[in-house]
C-alpha cells in the first residue's frame, strides 16, 4: 500500500512545524522522494492568487495540510484577531486554490482545540456543541472553521477529509520557542535544578507520540487513495490520558533530577479535551508507543540536543 502513495506528488504545507518536519523525515525513510515543502519565502499563504498558482504549478496529486499561525495560551490571549484572523485565511486561502486546481485529494490535519470543554469524550459530531477553553478560543475557532469547509466539502470531494490529532509530543526542531508542556519542562530538568512547577493538579490531557501520528497521516491516505475513507472528520486515539503532575513526576525520574517543587494552582482551569474514537475502531487504527516509551525518546533526543537548547523560561 505504501507504493501506492509514492506514486502520487505529495504538497505539505507546514512542513517545517513540529509534526511536519518530523513527518517529512519519515516519509524520506520510507522512501519517498515526490515531496514539495514550500516555506514562506516560496509561498505567501495570506496571498490567494500566490497560492492558487504555487499549487497550479506544482500540480499536487495530494496536500497535507499542516499550516497554521500558533503560540502559547498567553500570546494567543494577547493577539486573539491575528490568530482567528491569520488562522482562518490561511485555511480559505489553500481550499479555494486546491479546488480550482482539480485536487484530488486533500487531508486536512486539526486539533482538539475545536472541540468544547466537558468531561465525556467529544465526538466528531460535538463540533459547535459547547464553549470553548478560553486561553486557546481564537485558534480553537479557526480549527472549527477548518473542519466545517471541509465537512462541507466532502458531501461531493470524498478525499477532501480532516484529522484531529490529540496533544502531540516528541522530538520538535530545536529553533522552535513555541514550547508545549512536554517539551519545555524537558528542557527544564535537562538544564536547571530548582525549578517550579504552578499547575491545577486535578489536571489531565491526552497525548500522541509523534510517530504514531504521522503513522496515521499515511494510513489514511493510503486509505483516501483505495477510496475507503467514509468519514469527514476522524478523531485519532491517543495513546494515554494522563495528569500533568504524572508527567512531571516521569520526566523528574527519567531526567534524575529530583529539584523540583509543584504548586497546586486551582484557579487553573481544570478543562477536559477528551476524544471519542468509535469512528476510528472502523478503520482498525491504533497507537503503538507507549507513553512511557515516548518519553524516554523525546528525552534522549533533547540530551543529543543539549548544547543547541537555549534555556527557556515559563
């Protein structure tokens, strides 16, 4: 199945974010060379007419789209028009041009930011069904419209479908400052002793080894192009639902730093991003890197690392 999809000329917007530059190395492994990776100096993605001709010239047979303009809850707090804004142009801007070109097949990767705060898993049909988390509304609302056009879309594109991933973690390009909390506090005990930790301590999210995500990118292409993909949205199973303050005590273990100290902070909210994955079981996909296993690579990798890591502050 994999020969099927080498065949095709791959586009990946995004391709030099966290999950797209680790996807563009897995995908080189197996052996696929019919990849474009437009950066921004090749494409201006707020440019409608700059992106219909980028894809007319290239002539994708499949994009992946990964593009987004994100940062951490506080930066999205303090700019929220830009990110709705940005977020949402951006979006508009590759499905229009992928339509007038004659795409054949576009898969649309999202984030559980789209889905609303409640403590049962959120299926795929609980879009617009609850509020948001604050902290992350305008992003969360630029993923929704996302999925919406593209839902839309689907009723006549059937390879025109969306992803929505968990909270991913992993190795991450070492340039990046849009630290998640994984990598941060990684870094943290890799290079500083005494460090704090503020968090509400009933808090839990669900999480992804980067691997297993990109895993699912391709299996389910591998699935559009067998024309077996007969939903529009498909929420992909993480492989842990896990307290923060678990995470903290793993890394403190795996690290060998014991100089830490955690602050319970219940004006946290204590917010809940639970996926449903029922839909999923029918496309007999599941996770296999364990949390634990996960761990101990990103950590690995950040130790290789080291001398490239700029201390990064909360």
């Amino acid at each position: 199945m994999i020969n099927k999809i080498k065949k095709n000329k791959i586009l990946i917007f995004g391709s030099t974010g966290m999950l797209g530059s680790y996807l563009v190395k897995k995908l080189r492994k197996k052996g696929f060379k019919n990849l474009s990776l437009p950066k921004k100096i090749n494409v201006n993605l707020f440019n409608k007419n700059k992106v219909f001709q980028y894809i007319k010239k290239k002539q994708p047979d499949i994009i992946i789209n990964l593009a987004s303009q994100t940062a951490g809850a506080l930066e999205i707090q303090k700019k929220k028009f830009k990110y709705l804004y940005e977020n949402t142009q951006i979006f508009q801007n590759l499905i229009i041009s992928s339509i007038k070109n004659n795409l054949n097949l576009f898969l649309n990767i999202s984030s559980a930011s789209a889905y609303p705060n409640n403590e049962l898993r959120n299926k795929e049909s609980d879009i617009l069904n609850g509020k948001l988390e604050g902290a992350s509304e305008p992003y969360g609302l630029a993923k929704i419209h996302g999925l919406k056009l593209v839902e839309y879309l689907n009723q006549n594109k059937k390879k025109f479908f969306s992803l929505i991933l968990p909270n991913i973690y992993g190795p991450k390009p070492i340039s990046k400052k849009n630290y998640q909390f994984i990598d941060l506090f990684i870094r943290k005990f890799i290079n500083e002793k005494k460090i704090k930790v503020v968090l509400n301590k009933k808090l839990k999210r669900e999480f992804l080894y980067i691997d297993d995500a990109c895993e699912a990118i391709i299996f389910f292409i591998n699935k559009a192009l067998q024309n077996k993909i007969y939903h529009h949205t498909i929420n992909i199973q993480p492989t842990t639902n896990i307290s923060l303050v678990s995470i903290i005590k793993m890394i403190s273990s795996l690290t060998k730093n014991k100089s830490y100290k955690i602050i319970d902070n219940k004006k946290i909210l204590n917010s809940s991003k639970m996926l449903d994955y029922s839909i999923l079981k029918q496309y007999s996909w599941k996770p296999k890197i364990k949390f634990k296993e996960g761990l101990k690579k990103t950590i690995q990798y950040y130790k290789r690392h080291n001398s490239k890591i700029s201390n990064p502050n909360l």
